[in-house]
C-alpha cells in the first residue's frame, strides 16, 4: 500500500529539522494558493518576480509582498 502526502515538504527529506519544514510549507501552500485578480475577477493572478503579481488575462500588474498580496 503506497500513501500519498499532500504536502510541499518532499525536496526537504528529514535532514532539516521539523520546524523549517512546517515553516516551509506554510510559505509554499501561501505562496502557490489561488488568487483572483482585481480588475477582471480571473483566477489567472500569479506572481511574476519577487513583490511583482500580474494577471495573465488582463495584464493588470501590481506590487505587493514577496510572498502574497493584499489589495
């Protein structure tokens, strides 16, 4: 029986330590979570570079934090 993890701790293995891994994928699940974009209300709002988020359908760019935006 194989288990499957939902989890974004797989590059990590067990060498780290507990504690960076949990912080390291509550960064990553935040990171990667869907967003919508203001303007048009697409699901397509995605971060580009480091503080640079951009929706793929409309065009609109914003500048927030490198992690996640608040509009």
């Amino acid at each position: 029986m194989v288990k499957s993890k939902s989890s974004s701790l797989k590059g990590l293995g067990a060498k780290y330590g507990l504690k960076p891994r949990k912080k390291f994928t509550a960064v990553h699940r935040l990171l990667k979570a869907k967003r919508r974009c203001v303007e048009c209300g697409s699901t397509k709002f995605g971060r580009v570079a480091v503080g640079i988020w951009a929706c793929k359908k409309c065009g609109f760019k914003i500048a927030g934090m490198a992690y996640d935006v608040k509009v």
